[in-house]
C-alpha cells in the first residue's frame, strides 16, 4: 500500500465498489468511479474539462453462436459446411463455417466460423474441397463464371445505382447475367 493509497483511504476518497467488490473505488459527489472495465460503475480517467455520467451501462453481450451449433437441429447440420484447408506451414486444418455467410473476395474465401463466430479468410487455391465451397458460391462468383474487367464493372456498377441504361450497359449486361 503506498502513501497516496493510505492518504486516500483516511480521508474517505477510496472505497470498495458496491456492485463488484474491487478495492479502488473512488466517490466523487454523488458518483462511484470503479477501475475494473467490466463493473457498471467503470469510469475510464476523464480528459479535462469533461463532465461524465454516474452510471455506464455495460456493453451488451455478444450472441454466442455456439448456441446455435449445439442445438443439432437438421437445419443447423445443413447450414454447416467444413472446408479442408492446407496453411502456409501444409498443415491441413479443418474449418467449420456457415454457408450463408460464405463470398468470394478477388482470390480468397471470406466466411464466418462456426463456433467461434470469427470472420476467416481463405485462400482459394489452398481449399482441398472447392467443388463444395463452390456450389453455395452465387452464379457470379463461383470458379468457372467470366468476370468482368474494372472499366466493365464500372459501367455495370454505375448503371445499377443511379436504375439507368445505356446500350454498352446493356452489352456488357448480355455478356455477365449473373453479375
């Protein structure tokens, strides 16, 4: 216990928060400044010249998508897709994601996992089971489908958000219908 500490505590400054029992806590006016983040009476240090609220909320908790994972709903199993991955270091690793979140990014892959509810990225051309990946895939983004080129996808971008047409929109359009 240093100095400051004993100093605090004799003049009543430090105290032991109400809600979560950390020695710490600080009173100021009417308000309890907890110093462990997760308490609701946590107050980070004010900048000067700021006012702030008695009381912070916490954070509102994230859904645990494991929930979802260990209901074994047919639904659940059918939303499900493992992808064999090979690393960097050719280790084959197995991920288990959600099919409706999986999208194609240039060369990679970009899906959520199933359990722990990450984002991952993939590479494409480390993928042992493409042919599965590929079939939740949309028509425009799956391995076979033509692409078109940046000035192609300008004109094709353009004309879709501002709902108007032009006849090389409408050529470029025959050429990509999925797109």
């Amino acid at each position: 216990m240093g100095i400051f500490d004993a100093i605090a505590s004799l003049a009543g400054i430090s105290m032991v928060c109400p809600f979560c029992g950390t020695e710490g806590a600080r009173k100021s006016q009417d308000r309890i400044h907890c110093s462990k983040p997760g308490c609701i009476y946590y107050h980070a240090a004010p900048e000067a010249g700021t006012t702030t609220p008695a009381f912070v909320a916490p954070s509102p908790r994230i859904q645990d998508s494991r929930s979802d994972w260990n209901s074994g709903g047919s639904a659940d199993r059918q939303s499900c897709l493992a992808i064999q991955y090979v690393n960097f270091r050719k280790e084959t690793r197995t991920f288990q994601v959600e099919s409706a979140s999986i999208r194609r990014r240039n060369n990679h892959i970009l899906a959520r996992e199933r359990r722990s509810g990450r984002q991952i990225t993939l590479c494409r051309d480390r993928i042992q089971n493409m042919a599965e990946v590929d079939a939740l895939l949309p028509a425009r983004d799956r391995s076979g489908a033509p692409r078109p080129n940046s000035r192609e996808r300008q004109v094709l971008g353009y004309h879709s958000k501002h709902k108007t047409t032009s006849p090389l929109y409408e050529k470029i359009k025959a050429r990509y219908p999925d797109w």
